[in-house]
C-alpha cells in the first residue's frame, strides 16, 4: 500500500516536469512493511527526481521521528510548536514563506539537529513547556535564525530513531543551529521529569472524577477524563469498552462518552430510527486491546449522517474530520457517541451537535491523548488524564518495544548523558 502511494505521488511529480519548489504535508512517523521510514524513503526519491537545486521543503506533525534520511534530503523540515495541533496552518505557512525565500535566494537554510534522548508524550499547556515555546519563539527573532523545532517523536512507532529532537535552521550558519539545537535540547532534557502526563489508572483516574464532580466551583463545567490509552489518533481500535464499563458498573449518570468506533452499531441505529429502544453489542469487536463487547440496552437519541468533526485551529480556517455516520445512544443516565469511521475526539462540537449539553453533564470522557484539550479545558472544571488499559497507553515504559534503545533514552535510562562533554549533532 504505501509503495502504491508513494508511486502515485512520485508519477504527479514527474509528469510536472521542472519544478522550483517542491512543499509536503507529511506526519514523519510512517512505517511499513520494509519501511521504518517511509518519510525518509519518499523525500530521498523526490530528491533524485528533482535534483540538487530544487527546494524541498515539509510540515511534519511533532510526533514524528525526525530521520537522517529525512534531514538529508530536504531543504527545509517545519514541526509543528503546539501538543494539541493548533497551529498546523501557522506553520504551513511559515514552510511555504521559508522554501520561497530559499527558492528566490533571499536565504540558504542549513539544518542541525540534536537528539534530546528522551521517549515521552509532552503536553504544552502546562507552564514547562509553555516556557519551551517561548523559547523557541524568541530564539526565531534573533538573526540568520529561521525556524526552531521541538520534535517529540511519535512513542507508539518502534524504530531506532523514535524520540525527542530539536531540530534548528539558520541562515548559512551551521555553527551556530548547532550551538542553539543542543543549548535548547539540553534545557528541555533538564525538564524531563516535569513535562510528560501525569497519568492515572482507569480505577483511580474514574474514582477521582466521581470524588471531584461535588467539588466544583461552577455545576455548569463538568470533570473530564481523556481516556488515551484508545486514542485511534494514535492508532487504537477506538472502540474499548474499559472505561464505559466501569461507569455502567457504578451506577454513574449525568455523563457522556465520545467517539466510540462501531459502524455495525451504527447502521443498527439509523435502521432502528430516532426514539428506538432496543439492545445492542456494543464496542470490543477489535483486538485484546478493545475489552470485551457490552450488552446494553439504548435509546437512539441523535442521527447525524456523513457526519464531520470539528478539530479548532488557533489561525486560519477551521480543521475538520470526517466521522462517517454517527450517531447518540442513552443508557442508564450515560450519552454515547458512536461512530462509523475511526476517529479521535477533537472538540465539544461532537456532543452538541448531537443534541448532547455537556454543561447538564457531570462527567465527560473521551477517547483523545491531547487534542481535545484546546476546546474542551476551558468548558470543563477539571481534565484528567487516564492511563487505562489500551493500545496506545501514554507510559512508554509499559509499551514492548523491540527496536528503540532504551539502554541510551530516558525514562529507561534517567540520565543517557551521564555528565558526558558536548556531544555531536546530526547536522547538514
């Protein structure tokens, strides 16, 4: 599939004949069959296509890898700054700004990168990494520097070169992307116990939700639980049943969960009509990491076909996803959203538009690590994170990996530098 892919966009590339610039949207965490670096392996072959004088420059999501192959054979690399995405279009921008100025010879970007030899899932909310941002936002207005990225890599992808980078490029002046990469490297590393999730377990993280909901400042902002460990963003079946079970078990009303990926349930739903009571098989239909299948019996509050979701941008146009059908479920005082296309939870949009006021609801759950956070913290009284059972569990130390060196990252390994002298950059 991916060669299949990579072929079509390389066929466009080459029937477009001589070309200034070319500019990519990528994630930089692909992998497949024969590939741990499919990213890496597209822009070596986009290379060869275009020749050493055309500007190659990407967007990649900041959970990318960040590979050799990639720094190597392009001109211009551009992550994302923010954990949720808000800034995707700010930064499309700045990509496109900097491969026209390379284009038109008005600056000649060189890149370093130092690897922070770190595994870990880095929120940017918190004052931490709000201070890293400003950081990397100040370091961009001093002279010949043009771009400053803090790649967190993506934890759920077991190749050798997962992990946190900061990536620098200046105007023709390697020294110092190389001095600026590993200075900011350094200060992020120093932070390393502070800037990850606090993540509880299913049983303590639902506990603390009920304990907390009586506490609350404003009845109108309701507790929310992410439960990350089935975040499809990530690569989960979206459709575990751990954390829904665990509500129906404990009685708990006044709640709504979102997105639960079950087409068949769906299309049983729409069949069945608005008002329809019937009993279902719901969720657990994917993997051991999906739990087991509840039955239940539901009301059909909401129908929303060819439904999309709305993911805010901090600038520019608004970002949507595509949820296929979906549909609204009650049963025993919990709302749930149910989707035929895998997807994560983006914002609040997803329960209002489905007739769902979160501001009657007590608690909230969704099936996101982090992009929800943006809409969804200042509607809530209180976010907390879940680390439950799951495919994508945000503690790398409980993932399997067979391919990353944990001898030489942390949190395996607390200090990888061990005091050691200025170490050397992958540079260009």
């Amino acid at each position: 599939m991916y060669e299949s892919l990579r072929d079509e966009l390389l066929d466009g590339l080459i029937k477009q004949g001589d070309v200034d610039v070319v500019l990519l949207y990528l994630h930089g965490a692909m992998a497949a069959e024969g590939y741990e670096d499919c990213e890496g392996d597209l822009l070596f072959r986009v290379r060869q296509i275009v020749g050493p004088n055309t500007i190659i420059a990407a967007e990649l999501d900041l959970h990318c890898h960040l590979t050799p192959a990639m720094v190597e054979n392009a001109n211009l690399l551009v992550a994302f700054k923010e954990y949720p995405h808000i800034d995707v279009l700010a930064r499309a921008d700045e990509v496109f700004e900097l491969a026209l100025a390379a284009s038109c010879e008005q600056a000649n970007p060189v890149m370093a990168v130092f690897d922070c030899r770190m595994m870990g899932m880095y929120p940017t909310h918190t004052p931490e990494m709000r201070a890293v941002i400003d950081r990397m936002n100040a370091l961009e207005q001093q002279d010949n520097v043009l771009s400053v990225s803090f790649v967190h890599g993506f934890p759920f992808g077991d190749v050798p070169d997962a992990g946190g980078k900061v990536l620098v490029i200046t105007d023709n002046n390697l020294q110092l992307a190389e001095q600026l990469s590993e200075d900011l490297g350094r200060e992020i590393f120093q932070h390393r116990h502070e800037i990850t999730f606090k993540s509880l377990s299913l049983e303590n993280a639902l506990s603390t939700a009920l304990e907390k909901i009586p506490q609350r400042d404003d009845p109108t902002k309701p507790v929310l639980v992410a439960d990350q460990s089935d975040n499809a963003g990530g690569g989960a079946p979206g459709d575990s049943t751990f954390a829904l079970r665990w509500l129906l078990d404990h009685q708990v009303d006044k709640a709504a969960c979102a997105i639960l990926y079950d087409p068949q349930v769906v299309k049983l739903a729409i069949a069945a009509g608005i008002g329809s009571q019937f009993s279902v098989r719901l969720g657990g239909k994917l993997c051991v990491a999906s739990g087991d299948p509840l039955d239940i019996d539901v009301t059909v509050t909401a129908i929303e076909p060819n439904y999309v979701h709305l993911f805010p941008q901090e600038s520019g146009d608004t970002t949507w996803f595509a949820l296929g059908d979906t549909v609204a479920l009650h049963c025993q005082g919990i709302d749930i959203v149910v989707s035929s296309l895998r997807c994560q939870c983006y914002s609040a949009s997803v329960f209002a538009d489905l007739g769902i006021p979160i501001a009657e609801r007590q608690l909230i759950v969704v099936k996101s690590t982090q992009h929800f956070y943006a809409d969804f913290a200042p509607r809530c009284s209180e976010v907390i994170y879940m680390a439950g059972p799951g495919a994508v569990s945000p503690n790398v130390q409980l993932i399997n990996y067979h391919n990353v060196p944990k001898n030489s990252k942390f949190p395996w390994v607390d200090d990888p530098f061990n005091n050691q002298d200025r170490l050397s950059h992958k540079a260009l």
